[in-house]
C-alpha cells in the first residue's frame, strides 16, 4: 500500500502511537491486586508486571531512535507498533505469572520504539510552523493515555477479568499499524555503503548502565541498600565506559558531539529535573491526602486525576502557543508556573485543605504540558534528519530516568522531612512537614532548570545544525 501524504493523518497515526505506549505504562497498575490473588503471588512478585515494562522501555529507547535513523523511521515504527500488539495479545494468554512478565517486556520493547520514533516523525510528517501544534497534541495523548489507564483497566477488570486489561491494545495496535503504514512518508531510499554501522558494543553498554541504575532506584521502594549502592556503582562504572567506547566508534550510537551545543544538553537536563518534579506530585500526594487530610481512596483517585486532566486539556493550546511565541518563551512560563505551584502548594495545601492542593497542582501541571511542548520543539528542531531518532529516544529517556530518580528521592525527602519511617501511620503535622521539604526541594529543581535555561540562552544561540 503506497502512503499518501497527508500532515493531518500522519499526526493522527503518531497519536494514536503516543496513546498506546502511555496506556501501557498506566494500565496494569490498578490490576496488581487482581493479578496477585490470579497467580497466588506476593505485591512485590506482581509488581514486576509494572517494573518490567518501564526498565525495558529505559533500557531500549535510545537505540531505538538510532535504529530509526539507520533502517527508516517508518518501518521501524510499523515494527515496533506491531511488537508492542502482539505481546499484548501474549499477555492476555499469559498462564504463569512468569510469562506474563515476559511478555510485558516485549511490549515494552515495542512501547520504546513507538515513543522515540513519534516524536522524532513530527519533522518527516509535519510543516516546520505547525512543530509546536504537533508536539502539544503528542503531549495531550501521552497525558491522555495516562490518565485513562487506571479507569478503563479498573472497568475492563470488573467487566470481563484481567484478560482484557491486555487485549484491548490488540484492535487499536492494528489500526495504529494500518494508518502508520498508509499515511506517513515512505523512507527515503538508502544505499549499503552510506549506512553507518549499528553500534553494538554502545548499545549494550548503555543498556546495562540504564537497567543498573533503574533498578537502584526502584529496588527497596526507596530504601538503599547493599544491593543498591552496588547497581549505582555498576551504572557510574557503565558510564564511564559508554563514553569511553562512544568517543572512540566510528559509528557511535550517540554522537557526543551534540551534547557541544548548549540548547541540546539543556534541554535534556531540564526534562529531568522538571520530571523528577512530577513525580513528587505523585509519590507524595497519596499519603498527603489520606494520612493529613483523611480521604478515602475514591477521593484520592480523583484529585490525582487533576494532573493528567490539566495536561490534557493544556497540551495542545501549549503547542499552538509555541509555534506562535517561539519555545523559548513557552518554556520559561511554564516553568515558574510550575515553581509556583510548588512553592504555594504546602502552603495553600495546610490552609485550605482539597482546594488549596488541587490550585497548586494544577499550576504545576499546566506548567509542565506548556514546557514539555516547548522544549520538545526546542530539542528537536533543526536536528539533523539522521539524528531525529536518536534525540526523540534521548528526551524521552531524559523524561523516564527523571521519573524513575523523582520516585525514589522525592519518597525518600518526604519521609525525611515528616521524620517517619512509616508513612501510613504517620501523624497529619509530621506528613505536613514532609509536605513542605518534599516542595522546597522540587522549587528548587525547577529554579535550577530555569537558571540553566537563562544560561543558555544567553551564551549560546541555537546552532543550524546540532547534532553535526
């Protein structure tokens, strides 16, 4: 079937894409319960149905993107795509809690190539003005994706069993594949002796470092040990390396040479940070609100929905308002919307209770939808074509490796400031005192990521050609 071009179809197709991955990162959460009495296992034997699909997103997504560049973004798309719904379909026919795991690896896999390679098919699929537009609307369908999850598993469970939790990635991956496949832009023919080698040796070094430190992180719920210090040490170790092999391949898997330009390195520095941020937003919110303001899990459940609601409804305005004022200043509202919705929210949050948390934390997450759709476009403007998959790869794993640090230290500082070491049974005032360091510390990180921001602005303009 010949594709035919057509900007509006391709960015439905690559929404529909961003939609798939992030239902598949929120979708099993809310059955954990269920699959523990499915399987006769413990919480921390099922939670590996979670853990196994983000570690293989981390691990893989880089390499994704780079092989999008190598081999052709489209069909790599359409493979990924294809993975990511035959291993929902294998985790729907799952008889062991093994092979469930399994599987959710696969669809893992397939879940980092569609997040790398959406993003880094924008500039092969839509006008350079509309940019903005585009990443807004990926942004809204990440969000989208997110916040749908809990309640369609929720209702699938209820309705027809786990099974179905799976299994309705199966019709949406093929029509996903069908319009892939229809309306993006063919790769453009490219010849055995100008295709640059795929870097094996990088590649399996960044892996091992990626899933070292992710599982440093995410072993213990938070609590180091030794096992932990050791996976940190392994992954600074792995660093070391990677950049070692890197500076030497003649085929790297990612050119160093980027990371020269300031608006690159920036922008996936600050991605972290502002990432690391959200996920204190979601580690500290439930015990804030059960412990000290004393709602039951209903309740919880829909004041924690504001966030994806807010992103949401945010994400394409922010686009639109990127492509008309230019990223740079898009970036910069959001983030001291978001600074001072982290400021003010332990503040209105003890005051006024449910409506002083909710305020805030919309600030925040309008705040995040505007930059993310800014700095996006920043990154990945200009980017050379055969560098687009790597960087879509790279700032989506900028925004995991923030997500997966923000869980661990944000719940660390939490428990810290409320000096408790059992959150469920702690007092109101010391979950109020955890509250306040918990936002002192994301105030911070997001000051820091405006100051870099500033900086680089200041020092450097945006080279024509990053990633030369």
């Amino acid at each position: 079937m010949q594709a035919i071009s057509s900007p509006r179809w391709a960015l439905a197709s690559l929404s529909l894409s961003m939609l798939l991955s992030s239902l598949g990162t929120s979708i099993a959460n809310v059955g954990l319960p269920t699959l523990a009495e499915a399987f006769n296992a413990s919480f921390q034997q099922v939670q590996w149905v979670v853990l196994a699909y983000l570690l293989a997103i981390t691990t893989l997504i880089v390499s994704a993107g780079r092989l999008g560049d190598l081999i052709g973004r489209r069909r790599l798309l359409m493979a990924g795509i294809a993975l990511f719904t035959v291993a929902s379909a294998l985790c729907s026919l799952a008889p062991t809690l093994g092979l469930l795991i399994a599987a959710r690896t696969a669809q893992g896999f397939g879940a980092a190539i569609m997040m790398a390679l959406t993003m880094a098919s924008v500039a092969d699929s839509v006008p350079k003005a509309r940019a903005g537009s585009a990443m807004g609307l990926l942004g809204t369908m990440s969000a989208v994706g997110t916040a749908l999850g809990p309640s369609l598993g929720g209702a699938l469970i209820a309705g027809f069993g786990w099974q179905l939790m799976f299994l309705v990635n199966v019709p949406l991956g093929i029509l996903a594949v069908l319009l892939v496949r229809r309306f993006l832009p063919v790769d453009g023919p490219r010849t055995k002796t100008d295709r640059p080698r795929f870097d094996h040796l990088g590649t399996l070094l960044l892996t091992l470092t990626l899933a070292s430190y992710a599982l440093a992180m995410t072993l213990g719920r938070g609590s180091f040990g030794q096992l932990n210090v050791t996976l940190l040490c392994a992954a600074l170790l792995g660093v070391g390396l990677f950049l070692r092999v890197e500076s030497r391949a003649a085929s790297p898997l990612i050119q160093l040479a980027m990371f020269r330009h300031p608006a690159l390195g920036s922008g996936f520095a600050a991605s972290a940070l502002v990432a690391t941020v959200m996920m204190a937003t979601l580690v500290v919110g439930p015990f804030y609100l059960s412990g000290a303001l004393a709602l039951d899990a209903a309740a919880i459940g829909l004041v924690m929905s504001t966030g994806p609601l807010v992103a949401a409804l945010v994400g394409v305005p922010a686009g639109r308002a990127v492509d008309r004022f230019g990223p740079h200043r898009i970036g910069v509202t959001g983030l001291v919307a978001m600074a001072a919705g982290s400021a003010l929210l332990p503040l209105l949050a003890t005051r006024f209770g449910v409506p002083g948390y909710i305020a805030p934390l919309t600030a925040i997450t309008a705040g995040y939808a505007l930059f993310q759709a800014a700095n996006n476009t920043a990154v990945m403007h200009d980017v050379r074509a055969d560098q687009r998959g790597v960087v879509g790869g790279l700032i989506n794993l900028s925004r995991n490796l923030g997500l997966i640090t923000g869980a661990s230290v944000m719940g660390t500082v939490f428990a810290a400031g409320s000096g408790s070491t059992d959150l469920a049974t702690a007092l109101p005032h010391a979950l109020e005192a955890g509250l306040r360091m918990s936002f002192a510390v994301a105030t911070g990180l997001i000051l820091l990521a405006l100051a870099v921001g500033f900086a680089v602005e200041r020092r450097a303009p945006r080279p024509s050609n990053a990633g030369a």
